[in-house]
C-alpha cells in the first residue's frame, strides 16, 4: 500500500508530503487523542467499505497531527535525529566505539 498525505499549515503554506513511514510516525508522535480529531457524522460515506454497518457508512473524520504552534504557521521545532541532537566530538566518540559496542563498523 502506498500512501502520501500532503499537510498544509493553517496560513496555507505546504508542510510536508509524507509516505506511509511518515504518517505512522506523525500519529505515533504528534497525535493528541480528544483534541487532534475532527468529525463530521453528516459527510457522505463510502458505502462499498466492506467492514461498515449501514449506520456507519456515513460520516467522515480529520486526524490533526499538527502542532499547535503550527495552527499560527510557526514551527519552533527542532529535528531529532543523532546528527542533529549532539555535538561533534560526542558523535565523533559513539563512531569511533561503535564496533566495540556491538554494532557493525560504520
């Protein structure tokens, strides 16, 4: 299954585009049960979908996993990621031992 969902943020400007990967961690991470769903009971439903009582076929529903800065259009956010996340010489040091740890040589 290939899936790719493109967000917009709330001044109209694009976000992202993401593949399955990407949503999964963007529900995983930035989904705020209660607060981050939107539903709208009276839209049309698919009748084909096959797991669906006839009540359920109508009704449609917005995941957000936006953050909430992002509804402003700002992102004050930071990537998190081992590059990102420590200084040189500590990156420098874990490559360096990273066989002796276990791990494959980089």
């Amino acid at each position: 299954m290939k899936l790719v969902v493109a967000l917009t943020g709330a001044s109209g400007a694009p976000l992202e585009v993401l593949g399955e990967l990407g949503v999964e961690t963007h529900l995983a991470t930035r989904y705020h049960p209660g607060t981050g769903e939107y539903v709208y009971p009276q839209a049309p439903g698919i009748p084909m979908v096959p797991h669906l009582t006839p009540a359920e076929v109508r009704g449609k529903s917005v995941v957000s996993c936006l953050l909430p800065e992002q509804f402003a259009g700002r992102h004050k956010g930071i990537t998190a990621s081992f590059r990102h996340s420590f200084p040189e010489d500590v990156r420098a040091k874990v490559i360096e031992n990273w066989a002796g740890y276990g791990f494959r040589a980089a």
